[in-house]
C-alpha cells in the first residue's frame, strides 16, 4: 500500500548501503596502499642517487660541487611544474595525475642509467701497467723517457693523443636531463597524494595515516641504500672486463660500482607503482563516512558539519580559466598568513642544513672513517634511515595519542630538534687524524710533520725516476706509509700481477729504503676503528630524536591554514623548499667539501677530475660546522613564529566563546518567545477547541493570510 515501506525494501536499501560504505573503503585502502608503494619508489630512487655520488664522481671525473649541480637537478624539475600541479592538479583527476607522474620518473631512472651502455669502458688512473701470464713486468721507476713511453704512459706536461674526440666523461649531461624529468614526475605524489587522504579520512586518523605514508617514505631509502651498497661491490664493467687484470678493491678511491644497475631496477619499481592510480575514482563520497559520526540534526544539514569542516565537497567541473583568474588572489591569501610564512622559513633552513648532511654522509663515512662506499651505504640503510623511520611513526602515534594541539605539535617538533642539535655537537669530538701519505700529507721521512700547504711529491730518494706527478696509483709500504704511486716510492721490480702485485727495491720506503710496498692505500688506522662505532650510535640517537618531530611539523603545516588552501600549501611548500634549499644545499655543501681536497685527480684532456684524498680535519670542521650552524639559525626564526602562533590560538578560543554565548543567547530568545505563545494559547481554550490547529512554516513564522481565512469562518 502506498505510504508503507516494506521491510525487505528497507533491509535493501541497508544492504546497498552497506556494499557502497564497503566499497568505498576498499577503494580508499587501495589508494592508500597505492601511495604508500610510490613514495617506497620515489623515495628509493632518491637515496640510491645519493648512495652514487661517489661513484659517479669517479666515473665521470667530476667536483663533488658538479655531483652537487646533479642531485640538485631533481628539484629543478619538481620547481618548473610544482606550482600548477599543485593548484590545478587538486581540482582534475588526482590518481590519474599521480599515475601520469609516476610514469616519468620511471622514464627519468631510465635516462640516468643510459650513459653506461653508450660510452666506453671504464679506465682508472694509473702509472703502472702490467698484464697476467707475462714473465716480464715493466719497472715502476723507469730511469729514462724512453722507458715511459714503451709502457704507455704519458710524459709530464706533454699532452694526450688519445683525448682527441674524447667525450665520454660529458655523459654526465644525461644523468643530470634524467634526474630533472624524475624530479618532474615526483611532482603530484605529495600534495595531490596527502591532500587526497586528507580530504576522505576521518580528522583523527589523519595524522596516522600521514604518518603511515611518510613512514614508508623512510622505508624506501633503507632499500635504497643496500641496493647502493650491493651495486658498490660489483664492478662497473662486470661481465665486459677479466677480474683478474683489476688491481682496484671497493676500498679504493678509483674504484667504481656497477652504479648503472640499481638504476634499472628502480626504474622498473616506479614503473609499477604507477598502474594501481589509473584505476581509482576522482573522489570518494564523503558524506556517508560523516553521516554515521554525527547526530541527527547534523545529518540533515551534512554540509555544515564541523566534523567535515577540513573536508572538500564533492568535485565540481571548474573552467581552466576560472581556475587560473583565481590563483594569484587565492596565493596572495595564502602568503598572507604569518604563521605559514615563519613555518615556511624555518623549513627552509633546516632543510638546507638536513639536505647537504644526508647527500654527502656516505662520502663523509668514507673520507673521515676511511671505509668503503658499499659499507657506508649498507650502515646508512640498516641503521640510520630505520631510525629515522620509528622516529616518524612514533611522531605520529604520540600527535594521536597524546591529542596534541596546534601548539602543542610546535612545541613537540621544536623540542625534538632541539635535543638533537645539543647532542650532535659530540660530533666535533668523534675525530680521526689524516692518513699519512708521504709528499701529500708527511714528508717522506715519515716525521709527523704536515705539508698541507706546501705539498711535494719529488724528494731525493725518487730522483732519478721520471714520475708524473699527477698519477694517483697509490702504494702501503711497509713502513705504513702510503705513497702517491710506486714511482714516487722509488720502486724498481714489481712481483705478481693484478691486485696480488708486491713491488720491491723502493728506495723511498722505511728509512733505509730498499723495503717493498703493495697495491693500495694503508687502511690501518686504529683510531678510527674505535672511534667509528660510536659515531654510528651516535647518529641512530640523534636521527631518531629529530625525525620525532617530523609529522607533528608536517601536520602543524596543514592545519595553520585554510582548509581550501591544503593543496597549493602544501605544493608552494615543497616549491620553496626545493628551490632555496633541495637546489643550492647540495652545491655550496660540495663547494666547501672541495675547499679540502689534498689531491685532485687528473684527466686525460687536462683539467681536475674526482678528488682522490682529503684533509680530514678540514673537512670534518667544514661539513659539520656548516651543518649545525644552519640549524642554528633555525631556532632563532622560531621565536617569532612561537609568538604569533600563540597569539592565534588566543584569538580562535575568543571567538569560540563569544559564537558559543551568542548561540546560547538565540537559542534564550527562542525559547521565550515558546513560552510567551503558549500562554497566550491558555487564555482561551475554548477557542483553541473549536478552532483548526495553526500551521506555521518551516522558520517558525506567524500564520498566514489562509489560515486567519479559516479561523474567521470557524468563529461564524
């Protein structure tokens, strides 16, 4: 009958509902886990580019400030498209435009590993050259010109034939192209991605699934890291050279990983991360998920409800063009919020201090602690990013748990910072004294006298050799020197053959001379193994406690501002960040880094190439210092961002109090004009008994000119 409803038609509706409610999350955990699966991609290709630096720096002979230009390469990409995407990106298809993204950083990978497969094998530098099965080694210290140009090698000053058309070490041109069309792919996934699960989740799991993300975020560099240190093992050319004729170990400064391959690989895991995003929806319907958190009168006007009150309405198709009328004056909003501004700076300057430690700290494990690339990439993946990944995830569970405000986030991430920065000045203490190389950091005589200011590779005892002095061959003597190359050691028979070759008669070892010396640098350097394990300890303390205040920071980003303003915050926001600190950091850092070379490498068409030794001390004081003064500088631009921010807070309670009394005193006056209607009413019941009740409208109004129509004709 009509005006009945059936109970199978009601338990329908129910069980539709239910499916769709069902669906609905599906489709949101697959987001989710969509995301999660790019930034593990994303986020893997950005540390192994960085596990590389020093093998790119030695494959292409180039500056770290010119491996500087190269990472720096990928914020240029995301600061050409940042901005749009950001803006625009959040008013078309999300997922797909993440998808699109995705699908050029896989490119991009691809493009960094090309100058592998289009140049040349790869030669080291070296004085000496032999060949395995020949009973006849060439002498180490030939006594005459003659005897150097059998060998092959070049006289001093006289320039090289075999550079004439020499490109290859400009190959780095592709890795820098490739790095900026992945850093142009990378950017949709952070703003369209958080905001997207911002807008569809519950604002008390927000913070947990930002923290979720971002954690795995921080899970991507371990792996990326350990395939960096499983790449650094294997030879660049391995599978094109005989093993046998590599005199070079990992341990070497000339040696070079197969730095091309774990490129590959990323690039394929980027590739897939892209598929699940085609398939998602535009948006997910919102008002169901509110409509079962709130009352019933909030049901019925949904849209004003304060539950929802950080979530976007349904997508609406906007005109490109009305899209772009509104951007200056939405971004003039934007930058008109102080808190946002002062939050924006102290980012920037912490970010540059974080940026230039994170990119060169394997090159530091290596130069200061004197280990190989492949072991400071696997200690930076199994113990230092883990690290920074319980801190993130334990940042976020405690905003969760503890319910911290916005202050409160400030104070959390300001406190975390600050702790780490005192205990990161035990940094300074963690030293190791130079290596001793005879020429270059001792005089020859072994006295522990420096000459960093007045370096000299010729003495007495290699006189009557003809030695290049830009060689960089080194030799361990025995006595526990290591000389640039085993001319400059004077040496004049070698035994063996490869990296088993044991040179002998070198005049210049030991104070009697006539000792031998084999392949490769001296790497007994007792203070440093004591030394290196504490620093490690260190660092996983240090990490920890700073990541600690990274999603309360990130979350006080979100919600210092208007919630229409979340996605073109959040893109101006890596657009700052990636143009004054993800650019510049990488490049002044290498600068200074450069500043404390000892001894440049040389290539073969003239020029400085990688540095082959560095001044310890310097570079210790000129990477850590420059690191925590930036950090430094942080903490005072806090100071008026805490002020502001507190006066803001005051300002919204203020508010809310007087909304709540003005509400109180609407609904008083309501309530009195019920009153006074009533007893009107009583005054004459025995018209109210004959009379036809009195409809009012929806607003509570007087009755209309129908209804006193029909009480006058009731009266009669």
């Amino acid at each position: 009958m009509p005006g009945i409803t059936s109970p199978w038609s009601t338990g329908a509706v129910s069980l539709t509902s239910a499916w769709r409610l069902k669906g609905n999350r599906t489709r949101y955990l697959m987001f989710l886990g969509a995301l999660s699966f790019a930034y593990f991609s994303k986020s893997l290709s950005g540390s192994y580019m960085k596990s590389t630096i020093t093998q790119l720096e030695r494959r292409f002979d180039i500056p770290s400030y010119l491996i500087g230009v190269i990472d720096g390469s990928f914020e240029v990409g995301n600061l050409l498209v940042i901005a749009f995407v950001s803006y625009f990106g959040a008013k078309l298809h999300r997922p797909k435009i993440i998808a699109i993204g995705c699908l050029l950083m896989s490119i991009g990978t691809f493009i960094i590993a090309l100058p592998h497969f289009i140049i040349g094998r790869y030669e080291f530098e070296t004085s000496v050259r032999w060949e395995i099965n020949s009973t006849d080694s060439p002498a180490p210290c030939p006594k005459n010109s003659a005897a150097i140009v059998a060998q092959g090698s070049v006289l001093p000053g006289v320039p090289n034939t075999k550079c004439e058309g020499e490109s290859n070490m400009s190959m780095w041109i592709y890795v820098l192209l490739g790095n900026v069309l992945r850093g142009i792919g990378e950017t949709p996934v952070q703003p369209l991605g958080i905001s997207y699960i911002d807008d569809f989740a519950s604002q008390e799991n927000a913070a947990l699934y930002v923290g979720c993300v971002q954690t795995i975020s921080v899970v991507g560099p371990v792996f990326g890291y350990l395939l960096g240190s499983m790449c650094a093992k294997i030879y660049v050319d391995i599978g094109f050279v005989n093993m046998e004729t590599i005199s070079i170990g990992p341990s070497d400064s000339r040696w070079v990983g197969a730095w091309w391959l774990g490129y590959l690989i990323a690039g394929v895991l980027t590739l897939l991360s892209a598929v699940p995003f085609w398939f998602l929806p535009r948006s997910l319907p919102v008002g169901q998920k509110g409509a079962t958190r709130c009352t019933p009168e909030q049901t019925s006007f949904i849209k004003d409800s304060p539950l929802l009150e950080n979530k976007y309405p349904a997508d609406e198709p906007t005109g490109f063009l009305e899209m772009a009328r509104d951007f200056i004056p939405t971004l003039r909003i934007l930058l008109g919020n102080p808190i946002y501004l002062i939050y924006l700076c102290v980012t920037i300057i912490q970010l540059n201090s974080l940026i230039g430690m994170v990119t060169y700290k394997p090159k530091y494990i290596e130069q200061h602690f004197g280990q190989s690339a492949s072991k400071a990439n696997f200690l930076m993946g199994v113990v230092n990013i883990p690290a920074v990944a319980l801190g993130m995830f334990s940042g976020g569970l405690c905003m969760k748990k503890l319910k911290l405000s916005l202050m409160g986030a400030a104070k959390f991430a300001f406190s975390t910072s600050l702790i780490g920065y005192f205990l990161s000045l035990f940094f300074f203490a963690m030293s190791c004294e130079n290596a001793k190389v005879a020429g270059v950091t001792v005089p020859y005589d072994g006295m522990d006298v420096l000459l960093f200011d007045k370096p000299s590779a010729f003495t007495a005892c290699n006189s009557d050799c003809v030695c290049s002095a830009n060689d960089w061959d080194p030799v361990c003597g025995e006595d526990g020197i290591t000389y640039v190359s085993p001319c400059l050691a004077g040496c004049t028979r070698s035994d063996g053959s490869g990296s088993n070759t044991v040179f002998a008669q070198c005049s210049c070892v030991g104070s009697a001379g006539n000792l031998t010396a084999r392949t490769g640098q001296c790497l007994d350097r007792e203070d440093c193994d004591r030394m290196f394990p504490y620093f490690l300890a260190l660092s996983v303390i240090t990490s920890f406690i700073i990541s600690l205040g990274g999603t309360p920071g990130y979350m006080l980003l979100i919600r210092c501002i208007e919630p229409q303003l979340k996605s073109l915050a959040l893109g101006f926001h890596a657009l700052a960040t990636r143009t004054l600190a993800g650019i510049p950091a990488p490049i002044y850092f290498g600068a200074i880094i450069d500043t404390t070379c000892l001894k440049w490498g040389q290539k073969r068409c003239g020029g400085i190439g990688a540095c082959r030794i560095y001044n310890t001390a310097a570079y210790r004081t000129a990477y850590l210092g420059l690191t925590l003064s930036l950090r430094s500088a942080s903490f005072l631009v806090c100071i008026p961002g805490f002020l502001l921010l507190r006066q803001q807070v005051r300002r919204e309670q203020r508010n809310a109090v007087r909304g709540a009394l003005a509400n109180g005193g609407a609904e008083m006056e309501a309530l009195g004009k019920d009153e006074t209607a009533d007893r009107e009413a009583a005054v004459v019941p025995e018209t109210k008994s004959v009379r036809e009740p009195v409809v009012r409208d929806t607003e509570g109004s007087q009755p209309t000119a129908e209804h006193h129509s029909r009480d006058r004709e009731t009266r009669l």
